[in-house]
C-alpha cells in the first residue's frame, strides 16, 4: 500500500502517518524527518536544508525530489509506504509520477488531513519532537510519560525551531501557495480522500483506516 499524506504544517500527517505505518509495518517516509536528522549530524544537506526550514520555506525541488525517489527504490519499500512531506510541489509530484511509471508502480491513496489555520497555530506552540527517531507528541493532547523524555527511545525531545508563530504563519502562506494544488492535482488522479483533521488523533485515524481498509 502506497499513501501520500496530503495536509498544512500541523495538520498531524506525522501523527496518522506514524499509525498507519506502525499498523501496516511499511515505513514512514518523512522529508521533514530527513532533513533534520541531517541537519543534526550537520551534513551538507542538512546545512543547505536548514536556511530554507527555519524562514519556514520549502527546500528546493532539486534537493529532494531524488532522496524521495532513491528511498521508495528500498527493499524495505516493496510492500508500501506513506510519504508524509512529499510531494509538496507540482514539479515535486510530477518527479514522483514519472519514477514510479518507470517502477511500474503508482500510489495507491492521497490522503487529505484537513486543518483549518486557526487551529495549526494551537497545536505547533505545543508540539515536542524526538529529533532521534521522529516520533511527535504534544504537551496537552499528546504527552510523553516522562516530560521531556521521548515513549519510544528515551532520546530528549524539542521544540522544532520552525515552530515559532511567525515561523508557523510563514509555512502556512508557502502550503496555501505552494503546496494545496496537489489536492486539486491528486484528485484529478481519482485518488484523493479528505479526513477531517479536527476530530481526536484516533477519530481520524479510524476515519483513514475506512478509506485504505482494515
Ligand atoms: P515537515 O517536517 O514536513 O513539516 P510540515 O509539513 O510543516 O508539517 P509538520 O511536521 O509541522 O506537521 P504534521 O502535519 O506532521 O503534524 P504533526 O503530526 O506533527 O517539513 C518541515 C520543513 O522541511 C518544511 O517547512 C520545508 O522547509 C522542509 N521540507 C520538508 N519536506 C519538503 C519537501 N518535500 N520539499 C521542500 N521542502 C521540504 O502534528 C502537529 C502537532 O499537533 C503535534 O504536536 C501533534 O501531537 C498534534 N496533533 C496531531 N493530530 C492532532 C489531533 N487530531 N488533535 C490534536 N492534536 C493533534
Ligand atoms: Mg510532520
């Protein structure tokens, strides 16, 4: 099963993506997830990625369109995936398409978690990441056993320094912009489905798993 997470920043496409994956054991794709593991072991990458994330802007196409496509050509990605992060551009998406032509592969479901922006601002002020493993959590609707401690490794979690309101406000204008045709685009593919992001983390995963089945 291949699934495209679709959504604004905070929508909670890490969130679901995380469930899904953990339910289907496929992995969880997150460029997001990539380029700050990168920028943690300060990779050139990671260096290049990080002047772009921390205006809140996307990083260029070319510098990631082809860690996308050399991931999805993993042994680990036969049985599926969820891209949660990617495509965020036209360009971006018709990359993927024209690599998974050649695969002779398609995505089987673009989901759509739909936020509205008053609500992202909310949820990002309380988000805490693991910068380790990726996992997300939030203080009121999500929090760790231990504060400040990550579930899942034990690593330290932190404030994403893209999380900052302005940062938040910044993401949000490049997602309307940059990143919303893609719903127009996947649906014209006859694959896209629309989940309400507002209801509980669980009500929305079960308002996923209705789509791509039990
Ligand atoms: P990325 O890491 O992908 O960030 P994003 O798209 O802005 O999305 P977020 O990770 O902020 O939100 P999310 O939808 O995953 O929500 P989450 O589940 O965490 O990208 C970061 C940057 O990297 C970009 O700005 C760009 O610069 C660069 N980048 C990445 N990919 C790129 C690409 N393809 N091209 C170019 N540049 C790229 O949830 C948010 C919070 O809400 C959490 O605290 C969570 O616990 C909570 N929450 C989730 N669901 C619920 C719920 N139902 N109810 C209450 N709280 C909830
Ligand atoms: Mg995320």
């Amino acid at each position: 099963m291949k699934i495209i997470m679709l959504g604004a920043p905070g929508a909670g496409k890490g969130t679901q993506a995380d469930k899904i994956c953990e339910k289907y054991s496929i992995p969880h794709i997150s460029t997001g997830d990539i380029f700050r593991a990168n920028i943690k072991n300060n990779t050139e990458l990671g260096r290049k990625a990080k002047e772009y994330m921390d205006k809140g802007a996307l990083v260029p196409d070319e510098l990631v369109v082809d860690l996308v496509v050399d991931r999805i050509k993993a042994d680990d990605c036969k049985n599926g995936y969820v891209l949660d992060g990617f495509p965020r551009t036209i360009p971006q998406a018709e990359a993927l398409d024209n690599a998974l032509v050649a695969l002779n592969d398609k995505v089987d479901y673009a989901i759509d978690v739909e936020v509205p922006d008053e609500n992202i601002i909310n949820r990002m002020g309380g988000r805490r990441a693991c910068v380790s493993c990726g996992a997300t959590y939030h203080v009121v609707y999500s929090p760790t056993k231990e504060e400040g401690k990550c579930d899942k490794c034990g690593s330290e979690l932190i404030i994403r320094d893209d999380d900052k309101p302005e940062t938040v406000k910044n993401r949000l204008n490049v997602y309307h912009e940059q990143t919303q045709p893609l719903i127009d685009y996947y649906n014209g593919k006859g694959i896209l489905n629309e989940v309400d992001g507002t209801m509980s983390m669980d009500d929305v995963f079960a308002a996923i798993i209705k789509i791509i089945g039990a």
